[in-house]
C-alpha cells in the first residue's frame, strides 16, 4: 500500500491552488464598466452619504473641542500654580524685609550707644514708674 510520488504531488499542487492569488489577467478579465452601470446612484445612497458626512464632522469636531477642553485644564492648572508661586514670593519678601529691619535696629547708633539697666525696681501707683 505503499503511494507513488506523483500521485502526492498532485495532490500537494490541487490544495496549494487554494492559496494562489488571482492572476492579474483574470483581474481584468472583470468587467468593471458593467459593475459601475448596475451602481445607481438612488436617496439611499444620498441619505447614506449625509449620514456618514455628519458622523465624520461631528467626530472632527469632537476631537478639536477636546482639544480645547485639555488646554483649558492646562492653563487653569497653571493659573493655580501661578498663585502659590506668588503667594510664597510675598512670604519671601516679608521674611527678608523682616530681617532687614532686625538688622537695621541692631545696626542703629541708638542701640550701640545705649546701656544696659541694672537693678531696675517697679515703683507702685498710678503711673508707671521705674528706678534704680
């Protein structure tokens, strides 16, 4: 029971012809113009083309608005960030005008030629009184 190598070939070639291409010949071998006649242009089509016309414009104009919706987030995004950047600008600059009039005072001829008080006795009465 044993097969000849031709009658396998065979075989082999008939079901590799299921997976060849159509030749280019019997591509023009169709008659394009009789499919183009059969074509007819009727309202179904037109209302076809509107339909698909104003699904591909809406679909446009969503991504463009989305578009505009993102940079909205983004620029409101770095308006916030604007702010606490300022607000720590202004802490900044009270905190350095703050030690700038520290050292102002501690650089003042008034300070430096002040003594200090010693044995200083809080006198009781009306008004408020120091001695030595």
């Amino acid at each position: 029971m044993r097969r000849s190598s031709g009658s396998f070939l065979q075989s082999f070639s008939g079901i590799s012809n299921l997976f060849r291409l159509p030749s280019l010949a019997s591509l023009r071998a169709v008659n394009f113009s009789k499919i183009l006649q059969s074509f007819r242009f009727g309202t179904a089509f037109f209302v076809a083309s509107a339909v698909f016309f104003v699904l591909g414009l809406s679909f446009i104009t969503l991504i463009f608005s989305t578009h505009e919706v993102t940079k909205g987030y983004v620029l409101r995004d770095l308006e916030s960030k604007r702010q606490v950047l300022l607000r720590d600008n202004n802490v900044i600059s009270m905190q350095v005008a703050q030690a700038q009039a520290l050292q102002a005072v501690y650089k003042s001829p008034q300070l430096t030629h002040m003594r200090h008080a010693r044995n200083i006795t809080y006198m009781r009465g009306e008004t408020t009184m120091a001695s030595r």
